[in-house]
C-alpha cells in the first residue's frame, strides 16, 4: 500500500488520517504490531526506511 509523508505524519493511501510513526502506519495496514522502519520500502531501490534513516544519520 503506498505511504507518503506529509506536515502530520506518515500517511497511507486508503487512511483518512496520517499515522505518527511509520510503525503505526505499518500496524494499522497489517493488523499486527510490526515494526515500521524495517516492513516500508522506498520505491525503485527498495531500501527500508530504517536503511535510509541510517543512511542519512551517518551524513
């Protein structure tokens, strides 16, 4: 399901509201509490945001 970022959050197309962490954003499509960072990939190289998120840290 696609997720974008916007001024509140992490939303998810098909979610009327954005969702603070892509964890919940992951929960709320899975149904189970999953960890975020590591289920969302990035369209066209499919890194996870938690490889992106470390990538961006070591900048």
């Amino acid at each position: 399901m696609p997720q974008h970022e916007d001024a509140f959050g992490q939303q998810v197309d098909g979610h009327p509201t954005p969702f603070p962490s892509p964890s919940k954003a992951a929960e709320a499509v899975t149904g189970n509490i999953i960890n975020g960072w590591t289920l969302w990939h990035i369209e066209g190289d499919g890194r996870t945001l938690d490889e992106l998120r470390r990538e961006l840290d070591t900048q």
